[in-house]
C-alpha cells in the first residue's frame, strides 16, 4: 500500500503543499488582469515570484516522495540514487528563480532588465548543478541563504528609507521559509512532528497574509 | 517618484482629459491640456493605441477625434487600485 511507506506525516506534507501552491496560484491569477492593463515590471516580478515558488513548492512536494520512496525501498537503493538528483534540480532551480524574482520585483528600478534575467539564470542554473552533483539538500539551502543574504543587503542598501519594512519582512519570511522547509527535507533532518506542524502552520499563515493583502486590492 | 509612477499618471491623465471631454477631443487641444512634448504625446498617444486604450474616430466632415475603448475606460476605473497595490507591495 502507497500509504504504508509514505508514512506518518505524509497527509500533512500533502495538505500543506496543497495550501501553499493553490496560494501562490491564486496570487498570480488575481494579478492578472493588473498587470495586462499597466505591464508594470515590478508586477511582471512579484507574479513570477509566486508562480515560480508555486512550482517549486509543487516539485519538493515530489522530492519529498522521492525521499520517502528511497528510504521506505532502501534495498533497490541504487534507483533512489539515479532519481533524486533528478529531482533535485527543478527544486533548486525554481526555488532560486522564485528568491530573485521576489527581492527583484522591490529593486527592479535600479538593475536593467536584461543583466537581472541573464545573471540570475546563470545563478539558478549553477546551483541546479551543484545540487545535481552534489545531491546535497543543506549545501542547497546554504547556498541560497547565502544568495538570499546578499540580495536582501543590495535591495536594504537601495531601500534605507522605505516605509514597507512590513512587505519587505513578509518577503523575508517567505524566503527563509523556503529554504527551512528545504532543509528539513534532507534525510536525517528529523523535526517533531507536532514543531513540524507548527512550523508548516506559521508558513501557510505567512501566504495567506500575502494573498489577503492581494485581494484587498485586487477583488 | 519613480519614472514608471510618472508614466503611469501620465496614461491616467491622457484619459482622463479625453474622458472629461465627453470621450470625444481633437488631437490639438489633447496635446495642449496633456502638458507633453509633441515627442512624449506622440509616443504616449501611439503606445495607447497599440495597447488600445483610445481609438481614432472621423466625424463626417472627415476630422479626427480621440475617443476611449472599453480598456481606456477600465484603466480609469482601476487606476486607484493600481496605484495603491504597487505602494502596499513596494514594487
């Protein structure tokens, strides 16, 4: 049975990732119409954003199963180690492209167009294939809370007396959420199942502030 | 103010001068209550077009009026809701 080795935990992590994607697909659809009348960039980023963290929480999601199907089939091992790296990438990938696109949607008056969308590729590319070699889930979360350190420096430096430290906080829990919940993807990194409640609870209530936020505006 | 702000207010006032003159103005006197170079409202007013906010109608005498589409008057509509979504999402 499916539900035999996907173990406890397993209708949580479902539901969970079932909130957060429909969320950040909400976000992108009801922001739609906005950006089709004025085709302002910083709209264009702030929709990529959440189509891309919609994804990239859609393809942990099947990391997850992954990680559980290798451990719960440890005898065909050698399966779980062609798939996870396999895996792996569209995770990096998406999820890097989801932190520039929301820390570049505030900054995007100051950096061109073109040099963002050719540096952060290079960027979310050249971690995919580190995670694809190394397939290593905390290098990957080290390497984009780094990556995440150094664009919130850039966008603080550019915005020092900006009045949304509320927005910008929100767009900072998003990101560092991300990267926890990638890093306890890893196997080994066990949480308590009640802190991982928790912790999955404070997420989802992050998303739904953003997506109310939305709708106060767009109905 | 940031340069996309103004060009945002810029398309909002182009509007709403065509509005306020029952949807219907000379290009002329458009130009003149705009406040624009002839290059800026020559850009503005074909970008407009192109995205169709304005329409180009002939009276039977054969001159021109500005008019607005559906989607000229949507904007106007939204506009405040704009404005006020890219400040709360500092974007």
């Amino acid at each position: 049975m499916m539900h035999n080795f996907l173990g406890k935990g397993f209708e949580a992590e479902f539901l969970y990732t079932f909130i957060v994607v429909v969320l950040c697909f909400l976000v992108y659809y009801k922001t739609k119409e906005i950006y089709e009348l004025t085709k302002h960039q910083g709209i264009k980023y702030f929709r990529s954003a959440f189509l891309f963290f919609g994804l990239a929480y859609l393809s942990r999601f099947l990391l997850h199963i992954v990680i559980l199907m290798g451990i719960s089939f440890s005898f065909i091992i050698s399966r779980r180690v062609m798939f996870l790296p396999v895996f792996t990438v569209p995770v990096t990938y998406l999820s890097t492209m989801a932190i520039f696109f929301l820390i570049y949607s505030t900054i995007w008056k100051k950096i061109k167009y073109k040099y963002f969308i050719i540096l952060s590729n290079i960027i979310a590319i050249s971690i995919s294939v580190i995670a694809f070699c190394s397939k290593s889930l905390i290098l990957i979360s080290a390497l984009q809370l780094l990556l995440l350190l150094i664009t919130v420096v850039i966008s603080t430096k550019d915005h020092r007396k900006t009045k949304k430290k509320y927005t910008r906080t929100l767009y900072f829990l998003i990101s560092v959420l991300w990267l926890i919940n990638l890093f306890l993807l890893s196997p080994g990194r066990i949480l308590l199942f009640g802190s991982k409640i928790f912790f999955q609870a404070f997420s989802i209530i992050v998303f739904v502030v953003v997506y109310l936020k939305v709708l106060k505006w767009v109905k | 103010m940031s340069k996309k702000r103004e060009r945002l207010e810029v398309i909002y006032d182009f509007l709403k001068i065509i509005q306020e003159n029952h949807n219907s103005i000379k290009p002329t006197p458009l130009l003149r209550k705009t406040n624009l170079s002839s290059q800026s409202f020559n850009e503005y007013f074909q970008e407009l077009l192109k995205k169709e906010f304005i329409k180009e109608i002939y009276d039977k005498n054969k001159k021109k009026y500005i008019t607005l589409s559906d989607k000229g008057f949507h904007y106007l509509e939204k506009y405040k809701t704009i404005l006020g979504f890219i400040d709360d999402f500092d974007l």
